[in-house]
C-alpha cells in the first residue's frame, strides 16, 4: 500500500519535472497535444499522496499552456472535475495557494472556451458567489479576494452576467471590512459600468441616478483605501459612467487628482495624467494643469527613484506634451521652467540626459537653436573623445531631433563640422551616421543637410591614405556607395580613388571577396544613377582591373558582368538590369543575355585543362634583398625583451620591411607546341605561415620569340627555408584555358641569410655595431633556466683553415674595431623579417670552434649543413 | 486591463552566452483579449528562449552588445526606454516593460486594448505603470541575499496569483503582497475599514523610526570655463508600528538648530500622505532666513517606506573641496590630492575615501604614496588606489593631503574601460573620486524635528530619529586634463 502510494507520488512528480523541462526549451505546448495528458494532470489532483505544492504548480502549467488546446466536449469534462475539486476543497483554510490557483484556472478554463453560457460556468458562478458572501470573514478573505477578480473577469467576459447580484454587491462593499474591500469595490464598478453601457442607443438613461451615484461616490470617497494600482480598474470604470452617464460630473475626480499631485508613485501619477487628458479643462484650472506639469517635469530629478522610473516619467512627459500639451509651452514661463528642470546634469545618465535633450530641443521655438552647442556639449566631447556607440548613437539622436525640429543653418553647420570630426578617428562611427543622414532624408522633404553632409563625408573619403581606406574599407566604402547615388556628386575623382585602392590592395595582397563587393556596390550605384558617359572609361578601368587583380571568381565574374553591361547596354537597359525592380526576379538571367549584344548564346562555364608540359619555362636571374621603411610597426617582428641600445635598434628593426626580389625569365621553349600564349597569369603557392601572400602576375602574352622578365617579392613571416609551387594559367590561340606547373621557387638557406642593413637600423659606427652584437649576444645566450629566456646557443667545430671560413662568411663579418685581426671572429646574419643569427669563430689549429646564437633556434640544423658544406669542400 | 505575460531573465555573464528565462507566467484570458483587441494585427508571445534572446538584445546585452545596430538604434526608431518593442515574423510586440536589476531582466508586456494606428503615445495605456509597478515590486520580493533567491523564486506563482489574478494588477508593494500570502488573522473593530495596502495590523508596543538620509553629488573640474556641479536630494525615510487600522502621524520636516539652513526645494511624497505642505520654493525666499517647517500628515503602512523626497538647489559650499592633479611620466603616473573641510560640516566620519580609478590601461604595479593622514592601497583588481582617509580631519587646519607616484605594471595587461564615461579617461583625463559618510548631519541642516510627531489616535510611543549624510558620485577632475561637464544655462 505505502509502495502504491510512493509511486503515485513520484509519478507526479516526474511529470511536473518532464513540463520544466519542455518549459525551458519553450516546447511545453506540445505536450497538450496529446488530450490524455491533461486527465493525467487531473487525476494527479485527486491522489492524496502527490504533494499540495506539487497539485498547485500543475494547475497552473494546465492554465497557462493547457486551456486554449482543448476541445469543446474535453473542455467540458475537464471543468466538470475541477469544480469537483473546487467543490471539495473551498473550505480548507490549510490549502489556500491551491484553492486559488484552482480558482484561476477553472474562470480561464471557461472564458478561454467561451463556456460562459453553459452549465459549468453557472455552477462556477454559484461556487464563487457563496464564497464572496461571507463578508468580513477574516480566514477566508484571501480566497474572497479571489473569487470577487474571477467573478470579475466572467462579467467582463459576459457583460450583465452578474447584474441581478448588483444590490447585494454595494451592500458587501459598504460592509467589508478587511483588506479584500478593495476587490468587492473593484468588482462592483464592473458591474456598474457594464449595467450603464448595456445595449441602449441613449445609454445616459440605461441607468438611473440613485443606482450609480451613491456607490459611485462611495468608492471616490475611499480611494484611499485603494492601492495605487487596484484604484486604476475602479478609476476607468468610473470614466467610463461619467462619459456614458449624465449623472456623474468629472469633477468626482477633483479631490484625488489634487491629493495626489505631489505623488511619486507611479501609478498615481498615471492617473492624475490620464484623467486630465480625458478631460483637459474640465477638472483642473490652468494653474493647477501647470503646477501638474511642473511636478511632472521635477519628478525627473528625483535622484532617490530607480533610473528606469525617472526614463518612465519622461516619456510620459514627452507624450504630454506631443498630446495637445504642446500649447502649455505658447506660455514663456512655463517653457522656461520646463527648460530649466529638463537642462542635463552632468551625473544623469546617458539615457536620461539624450532623452533629456530630445524633449528640450522640441520646447525651443521652431527655428531658434541657440542652445544646441551648449546642450550637446557632453555628449560631444564624449563622443569625439572616446568613439563610443552609445555615445554618439545619443548625440545623433538629438542632432536629429534638433534639425526635424529646428531646420537651420546652424544646426546644419552643427552636423556637418560634428560628423566631419567623428569620422577622421572612428570610422566605426559611419553606418550610424549614414542611418542619420538617411532618416533625415526620408523624415524632412528638405534634404539639404543630407547632401551637404553626404558631400563632405564624400571628400573626407577621397582625401584620406588609401593605407587607412583599405584598413576600414567596410566603412569608408559605404560612403563612396551612398555618394554615387547622388547624381549632384562628380564621381571621376570616387572611380580614380577605387582604382588606386584596388591596385593598393592587389599590391598589399587584400584583394579579398568582401572588398570586392564592396566596390562592386559603389560601381553597380554608379551605374544605377550617372550618365555612363561621363564615367564610361573611367568605370571601364576600374571594372578590368578588379577583374585582373581579384582572385576570386564570384568578384571576377560580377565586375565582368558590369564591365559588359557598361560596354554593351545603353543607360535605360542598364538600370532595368540593375535596378531593383528586377533584382531577386528569377528573370533577370534571361534579361541580360536578350540585352547584351553577343552575349544571347549560352557558352557554359571555360574549362581549365591541366597539362604537364606546355613548353613555359623559368629561370631564376638574381635574388636581390631589398629593405624598405614602413609607416606603422609591422607585426612580423618579434619583440625581445630588451634594454639600453638595443631598445633603440629593436625600435629601427619594427618599421624594416624586408623583401627578397627574385628576377626570373619566363620563355615559351621552341619545342612548345603554341607559338603564343595570351593572358598568361603566375601564381606562388606559398605557405601564409612563411610568407604574407603574393600576389599574382600577369602578363599580357608571351611567344617562342621573345622571353619576359618576371619579378617575385616575397616577404618572410619566418626565416625558414622552403619549396614553393608555382602554377601558370594561360589562354591559348583556341581559345583554351591550360593551367600547368613551372619548376618550384627554392628559397634556401643562404637566400634567407642577409648582411644585416646597419643603416636603416640606425647603427653606422663600427664600434656601435660591436656593441649590437655583444649585447645580442648577451641577450640571446641568457641563463636557459631564466623564464625569460630569448634564444638559443650551440657550439660546432669545423674542420678548415681559418681563411677558408672568413672567405665564406666575409659579408656578415665584423672587422675589429681597431683594424687588427682579434682572437674571436664575429659574424651577424640577419633572417628575415627580424630574426638574427650570430656566430663567434675562435681558431684552434686546423680547426674552428663556431659558437653560434640565434633568435629563431629552427634554423640551426640549416647552419650546422651550412657549415658542414665548407667542411667538406676542404 | 492587465499584463499578458511576465518573464525573469537572468542575464548571461558575457555577451555570447545565451540569456536564461528563471520564470514566466502567462495569463490566457488576457491572451484572449488581446486576439479580440488586435483582430488580424495579433502577435503571440514567443517561447521562452526566443524571447529571452531578442529582450537581451534589444536592451543591449546580446552578441551585438553596445554596439550600433541599426534595427534598434536608428534615428527612426522611437526611444521609449523602460518600454522597448522586438521584431519578430509575425510583426512588432509593444510595448515591453523592462526593468534590469542586477543580473535579472524583469520584463512584462501590458495589454494595449484600444491602440489607434501609431499611436504609441503611453500616457493612453493605463497598463504601462502597471506593469512597471508590478516589475518594481518583483524586484524587490527578489533582493535576497543569494543563498535564499531559489526559494524566494518558487514563491513568485504564488506572489503573482496574489498580486497580479489574471494579469490584473492589484497590489506592487512587495511586502504587503508578501504578508497577505501568510494570511494572519486580524482583529477589527465595527467602525474600521482596512486599506488593501495595510492587510496586516501591528499588535504590541508602539514605536516611529524617522531618518533622513541626505545624499551629494558633485563634479569639481577647477577649470574657469566649467562652473562644478553638485545636487543635494535626500528622503524621509519611516517605519510606524502603530496599533489600530489606520492611525494618523502629523510631523514637521524642519531645519535644526546650529546647523545649516538651506531650504528644500519641494516635496514629492508617498500615497500614503493625506496632506503637506509640498509646494515648490517660490525663488524670492531661498535665502531668506531660516525656512518655514514643512507639515506632512498621512497615515502609515505597515512596511519601512519612503515617506517623501526633496531636493535643495541652494546650496552655497561644496562640503569638501578638492584640487587633484595627475600627470603621466613615462609608465608612471605623478597624482596630487588636496581636500578641505568645509568648516560647515561636521568632523566626524563614518568612512572617508577617496578612490582614483584607472579603468583605461594597464594595471597598478605599485604605489610610492606620502599622504598627510590615512593609508594608501590599491583595489585587489589593481585598477583603483584607495587612500583611506580616516574619520577625522585635522581641527585646526581642515585639510588633508596627498602626493604619489603611481608605477604601472605590463602593458600587454591594459583593458579598455566599459561605460562611455570611463573610456574618456584617456591621457590627462582623469577623475578621481571620494566616498564618505557623516552620521547625525545633514548638509542642508533638516530633521524631523521630535517635538512635532503627533498620532492620532492618542497614544503612547517610542520615538528613534536618525540622520546621515552621504557622497554620491562625488567627482574631482584632474585638472591638467579636460573635465566631462555640461554647459550650465
């Protein structure tokens, strides 16, 4: 028995715990799907082992989740049950949590599934009815409390439906002592209201006076006694009898709206406002209107409220004054004191103070912005210095405030010289500024702001170091896109701009996908709204060379396809390909080939054949190191951790670019079986972990009669000796595309071993090398227990002569600073980009003791070979 | 009128981290009513989990995080903060009372029964300050401590029956919410009427607790081009265990006897006040000797409240005054702090200390600190040096002061700061920040003076009043650098 009643209770359990768990994945709904789940609910009701909490939560599961999902004949069963429960359960003062929520649940059961005419709902209505009458009975009053509100929602549901109960109601509410007065009272101006406004064409005499107006005035006299929020149900329906009766004034509302100017309570202070916007004029005088007004504005610098309290009041207040309030500001005094308490301080928070600004700005006469410079001071220097989102999403927020409401040419100026200054540093900033410049476009007939903005922002672009363009050019490049759809804005110097920003790109290896369509974008605006006469050549050299410089086919194909559409289709036959009417249509495949002349045949997709030996040769001519400047530290360097002169030489070293020029000769062999080859294209395969990526090289064509010199750059990211594969892709005299490999570019050991350049490092002075090195050396030959450690050293012996080692290390040696031949030899290699390699040479008899010290110790295998090389050569 | 649907997030510790719903509770014949008030422009609430994600994100705490995002902060959209709108398929769902209370989002959707096109005007929908009301309240049946939060959180069924049956809203007041669910007897007389915000009535001996508590905000930049700024607001706060229904308490909010007489501005005051003279300072009399007493009566609730606010915009002498400057030397910082003693305000501290964040770069290494009095520290985070000042200035010459030389550690460790405001601390930018606390005193000299408290009905009682007063927000700028200030009017 005691088993049977542990499973019971466990089985309820594990169905309260399955509906958490589809509770928490949003999926509880399906689970009453199945009808038998909802009596598996209810039968868990009647067993007296599962636990009252238990019972209590599946009530409210089946009430939130389970109602709307039954049907009709389902629904009535299910009531039946419940009031069985109800029925069962009133009077148990032990499970009141219970009994309420089963109270809930029945009344949303039956308005849910419109049961309000049927048997159930009138058994309810009675169960709650003889609840409700034990008036004053102080156990009970929490469950008296709730039937009055489930009582309520039924006649909300079925207006009248309680209209007989209505004299013993007032006589309740006048004898109800407890707390719960509150919902008899509520209840009753239910009632009430739906009796007044019951199905007649005159309802002001659905009603007579005697019925309404003592109770009416016996509620209003005790509002008191309401809470804020219970006194808003009773407050509407009372609006409600005075609109649709003649015998109640609004004037009944005089004494709480007064009593309750100086509230800070939210709820009382929405209802001294929306009374008074229900009836402006006829409660309050214009000086008590005001004084709501002024304690409605000081409610804001209440700093003791929760913030979210003080954003509530001003929205109220904005919604005050855009709803015929506005006139309260024709008065001087009232605007000046409203501009006063609204002016932000400086500890209000970002919300507040924008939200501050957007209704000071509209309480300034139209057309008079003197004060804009001095109220958008903060969020100005907040924004200019820091770049922050938040920041200038606000100061955009009362910029357009300012100029929708003040359309002048101060504010114009203001926003101009702002955005102006915002987008030098953050041009993280320009989609918002763009959304602004739009909004005041799409808002204001008047789009001389946005032009003008639109034309600066335009310039400041052009101007800027196509380095900086191309580090954000997901935002500078939205600019150049809205500018080209203005037809007012010349776009020979925006297409000049693109080209050098392509060609700065390929140089730079970031001529990625995205980069491509966001020049596409601006070319296809380009199209969309200029004359293509005045940009056809221009536009011609920036679309071939996107198609020379991208790799990426999707890029290739759609600059092909402008370039086509530039080349082929008159401007009217251009916009509709391109304009927005037919994009996304499945039609516009089959447009562009009708339009474009030559271009009806469906060619497919070029095959790339691969061939073995297509007679393309290359050989290696000189490899030429070549050290540069940068602008900006590079991010190839590797940082030591050093002091003294050395810091300086590592601060030399960050900005030294160093590249190794290869020069090849590429030839078509007189056994090839093609005399001329065109659009010949070089790709280096290298790993991007050794090398930053090269870019490809093009040429034009080659024949057996003449061979073409070809320069590789290739720039280090490690100096680690590689094999790289070289693929060639050509076009042939029919047209065939042939791809085919040339031999492999072998970056060796003694290519990646360079005369370190003194100079650009800064070192001129012999005796100022010797102290690099030794403090190099010092460096890299540091305790190896040391956490710090930085390098590697290692000791090899080579059997030679002394002279036989200085004639092959003679470019990286260092002379003695006093012209004599020392002790030690010392030799400085310099691995690209910024590794080093040191070598101390001490003769002993026939032999050489190389100490070796190093940076980057994964090249030390290649020297022990390289020394090894000169051992065996002796 | 009532609220559809009420939902505690608890908000996800770092941005990419999805939001979790702790609870939610629908009401269905609200549902119902808001199909019928909606016709064909009806949008269901979402489940749970997408709806926790778009609220995260709308508020600002999603993957997109503070930055802009157009759908939310365009120009075009209207700002209506705590009420927000998400976009979902089947179209917009307004408006959204939020509230944030540390790391729960409170959030409800009130039911809009007669909304005309665009009209998002919320003075119209009665259910707004409802269900912002009923989210304070939940907030504060939620401030436990920790370790009681999953209890407290099984109870909001319960709660929310209690206050809000089928999204109607009927009581906010936590505690009052709280003590009907106990449902304890209580002894009426034939002549009371109870208030519905008093369910339960005091039994035993009769006591008044009255305290002020008096805050300062002020932000000195020591620039003669930017005047400083500084707000003086405080609150009555009460506690009245009285017995009977509803006993009346008469007192005089008034200014003390040897101590500063600055008037308050105005009153706002709680429902609970049956009349005071609240009315705004006419400006011809703020100085005008000492200022009349304000009268306040009402009748008590049984729960600690806020009887009323003021605020004092009088005010003469910042009640300390402070120079602080700040120069960085090469991974070093130089600071130098002088503070005085406003010889208005009492000597006497509970804590004074002043705190120089550095929120924008790397952390402190170290501190080489002489200061005159107190001890200097640096925060466990190592972004803040913390200089204790003690409980006392000096009595004879009022000041105190500070030279240090802060060394900061590895670069590689900076952090950017999180709030606009911090991250305009950059270079000479820099603020530096005092914390205090004086007990028995308040700036603009008001008590309650205990000579006034009358109750009515007659009775005995005990009488504690207490004052204090405090910093808040009590900003000095470095002034080689440029101070965050607005331009006064």
């Amino acid at each position: 028995m005691a088993a049977t009643r542990r499973r019971v209770a466990d089985d309820g359990r594990q169905t309260l715990s399955n509906i958490r768990r589809n509770l928490s994945k949003g999926t509880v709904e399906k689970l009453f799907e199945d009808e038998s789940f909802v009596f598996e609910l209810l039968d868990a009701l009647y067993e007296e082992e599962v636990d009252v909490t238990v019972k209590t939560e599946l009530l409210a599961v089946l009430e939130q989740y389970g109602l709307d999902r039954l049907e009709a004949s389902c629904a009535e069963q299910v009531a039946a049950r419940l009031l069985d429960v109800l029925q069962e359960q009133r009077g148990s003062s032990d499970r009141l949590r219970f009994v309420v929520q089963l109270m809930l649940t029945l009344t949303s059961l039956v308005v849910t599934n419109d049961m309000l005419k049927t048997e159930p709902c009138g058994s309810l209505v009675s169960h709650l009815w003889e609840i409700v009458g034990r008036v004053n009975d102080v156990p009970s009053r929490r469950l008296r409390g709730c039937a009055c509100q489930c009582l309520r929602q039924l006649e909300t549901w079925s207006p009248g439906l309680l209209s007989r109960y209505k004299d013993r109601l007032v006589q309740a509410m006048r004898e109800e002592r407890t707390h719960v007065f509150q919902d008899y009272a509520t209840l009753l101006s239910t009632v009430l209201t739906n009796l007044s406004a019951r199905g007649d064409s005159t309802p002001a005499d659905s009603i007579p006076a005697d019925e309404v107006v003592p109770p009416l005035s016996f509620l209003m006299d005790n509002a008191f006694l309401f809470t804020p929020s219970g006194l808003w149900p009773v407050v509407l329906s009372v609006m409600e009898l005075v609109k649709t009766t003649v015998h109640v004034a609004p004037s009944i509302f005089k004494p709480l709206m007064l009593q309750n100017l100086t509230s800070v309570d939210p709820c009382m202070l929405h209802i001294v406002l929306y009374i008074q916007k229900a009836f402006q004029g006829e409660i309050l005088t214009a000086e008590e209107e005001s004084q709501l007004l002024q304690r409605l504005t000081s409610g804001v610098n209440i700093l003791t409220l929760r913030p979210a309290q003080r954003l509530l009041i001003l929205q109220w207040i904005k919604a005050y004054l855009q709803q015929g309030g506005a006139e309260e500001l024709q008065e001087e005094e009232t605007a000046g004191s409203l501009q006063r308490v609204l002016h932000p301080t400086v500890f209000d928070s970002l919300d507040i103070h924008v939200d501050k600004l957007n209704v000071l700005t509209r309480s300034y006469p139209t057309d008079e912005d003197h004060n804009l410079g001095e109220d958008i001071h903060y969020l100005k220097r907040l924004a200019l210095t820091t770049g922050n989102d938040q920041a200038t999403v606000g100061l955009y927020r009362v910029l357009f405030a300012a100029y929708t409401h003040h359309q002048t040419q101060r504010v114009s100026d203001a926003v101009i010289k702002i955005t102006q200054d915002l987008v030098v540093d953050y041009p993280h900033l320009i989609p918002l500024i763009l959304d602004f410049l739009l909004a005041i476009k799409e808002t204001l007939s008047d789009s001389t702001v946005y032009q003008a903005t639109l034309s600066s922002l335009h310039s400041q672009v052009l101007s800027a170091r196509q380095a900086e363009v191309l580090s954000h050019f997901r935002f500078y490049l939205q600019v150049l896109s809205a500018s080209a759809k203005q037809p007012h804005i010349q776009q020979q110097k925006t297409i000049q701009f693109l080209v050098g920003l392509v060609r700065y790109a390929e140089s730079s290896g970031a001529c990625d996908w995205e980069l491509g369509c966001a020049v596409l974008t601006v070319c296809r605006n380009l199209l969309l709204h200029h004359c293509s006469d005045y940009i056809y050549y221009d536009l011609g050299e920036l679309l071939f060379e996107m198609q020379t410089s991208f790799s990426d086919c999707d890029i290739r194909n759609r600059a092909r396809l402008l370039y086509a559409l530039l080349a082929g289709a008159s401007d009217e036959k251009l916009r509709d390909v391109l304009g927005s009417k037919l994009l996304g249509g499945v039609v516009l495949s089959q447009n562009i080939t009708n339009m474009l002349t030559g271009s009806s045949q469906n060619l497919g997709k070029a095959e790339v054949i691969h061939m073995e030996k297509t007679g393309l040769e290359w050989q290696r001519v000189s490899l030429t190191p070549v050290f540069s400047s940068l602008e900006s530290p590079s991010d190839l360097v590797h940082s030591l951790h050093v002091t003294g002169r050395l810091e300086s030489y590592f601060q030399h070293l960050a900005y030294l670019k160093a590249e190794l020029v290869y020069q090849y000769t590429l030839s078509l062999s007189e056994t090839s079986e093609y005399e001329v080859l065109s659009a010949v294209s070089v790709r280096l395969k290298a790993s991007t972990e050794t090398f930053t990526p090269a870019p490809d090289i093009h040429l034009l064509s080659i024949s057996k009669l003449g061979s073409k010199e070809l320069t590789l750059r290739l720039v280090p990211r490690v100096p680690q000796p590689s094999v790289i594969d070289v693929q060639a892709m050509f076009c042939t005299e029919d047209h065939s595309t042939v791809s085919c490999l040339l031999d492999p570019v072998g970056v060796t050991f003694t290519d990646l071993t360079l005369t370190l350049p003194w100079q650009e490092l800064g070192v001129d002075v012999l005796q100022d090398r010797h102290c690099v090195f030794d403090e190099l050396w010092a460096v890299l030959t540091a305790d190896s227990n040391h956490a710090r450690q930085q390098g590697v050293e290692s000791v090899k012996v080579v059997q030679c002569a002394t002279d036989r080692i200085h004639r092959a290390l003679n470019a990286f040696h260092l002379p003695h600073p006093s012209g004599d031949e020392g002790i030690v030899d010392k030799y400085l290699m310099f691995l690209p980009p910024s590794y080093h390699l040191l070598l101390q040479v001490v003769a002993q008899s026939n032999k050489q003791v190389v100490s070796m010290a190093t940076d980057y110790w994964q090249i030390l295998p290649c020297v022990s070979n390289y020394l090894n090389t000169i051992d065996s050569a002796t | 009128m009532s609220v559809r649907c009420v939902w505690i997030i608890h908000l996800p510790g770092t941005p990419n981290k999805a939001a979790k719903v702790l609870f939610t509770r629908k009401f269905p014949t609200v549902e119902k009513q808001a199909k019928r008030a909606s016709g064909e422009g009806y949008v269901g609430v979402l489940p749970d989990p997408q709806m926790a994600r778009l609220l995260v994100q709308e508020v600002g705490f999603g993957p997109a995080g503070k930055k802009f995002v157009a759908e939310r902060d365009s120009c075009r959209e209207i700002l209506q903060k705590p009420v927000f709108k998400i976009k979902t398929d089947e179209g917009e769902i307004w408006p959204l009372v939020v509230l944030q209370q540390g790391e729960l989002l409170l959030c409800c959707l009130p039911l809009v029964e007669e909304q005309t096109s665009n009209d998002n005007n919320l003075i119209n929908i009665p259910t707004i300050s409802q269900g912002f009301a009923l989210l304070s309240s939940l907030a504060e049946a939620l401030r436990v401590p920790s370790q009681e939060f999953a209890t407290r959180l099984t109870e909001m069924p319960a709660f929310l029956n209690e206050a809000a049956p089928f999204g109607c809203v009927r009581d906010t007041c936590a505690d009052t919410v709280l003590a009907k669910l106990t449902n304890r007897p209580v002894t009426l007389h034939k002549t009371d009427k109870q208030a519905a915000w008093k369910p339960l009535l005091h039994r035993g001996k009769s006591s008044i607790y009255l305290g002020i508590t008096e805050f300062i905000r002020a932000s000195q930049c020591n620039q003669e081009e930017m005047r400083d700024a500084m707000e003086v607001y405080g609150s009555v706060l009460c506690r009245a265990e009285l017995e009977g229904v509803s006993p009346d308490i008469i007192l005089n909010v008034s200014h003390a006897p040897d101590s500063p007489s600055i008037a308050l501005d105005q009153l706002t005051t709680h429902p609970c006040v049956l009349s005071a003279d609240s009315m705004p300072l006419p400006d011809n009399k703020a100085s005008a000797g000492v200022p009349a007493p304000r009268r306040i009566r009402f009748s008590p609730p049984s729960e600690n409240f806020t009887l009323c606010h003021y605020s004092a915009s009088h005010l003469q002498e910042l009640p300390i005054f402070g120079s602080y400057t700040m120069k960085p030397e090469d991974g070093k910082l130089q600071v130098s702090v002088l503070l005085k003693l406003s010889d208005q305000i009492r000597n006497t501290f509970d804590y004074c200390e002043l705190q120089i964040p550095l929120l924008n770069g790397p952390p402190v290494q170290s501190v080489d600190s002489s200061p005159s009095q107190g001890g200097v520290t640096v925060s466990p985070d190592r972004r803040i040096v913390v200089w204790n000042i003690g409980q006392k200035f000096p009595n004879k010459t009022l000041e105190v002061s500070l030279t240090a030389t802060v060394y900061m550690g590895d670069k590689s460790k900076s952090i950017a700061a999180s709030s606009p405001e911090d991250q305009f601390c950059v270079g000479l930018n820099s603020y530096c920040q005092l914390y205090f606390m004086v007990p028995e005193f308040t700036h603009t000299g008001c008590h309650v003076d205990p000579r006034s408290v009358q109750v009515s009905p007659a009775t005995k009682f005990k009488l504690t009043t207490g004052r204090e007063y405090k910093s808040n927000d009590y900003k000095i700028w470095n002034s080689l650098g440029e101070a965050l200030t607005v331009k006064e009017k």
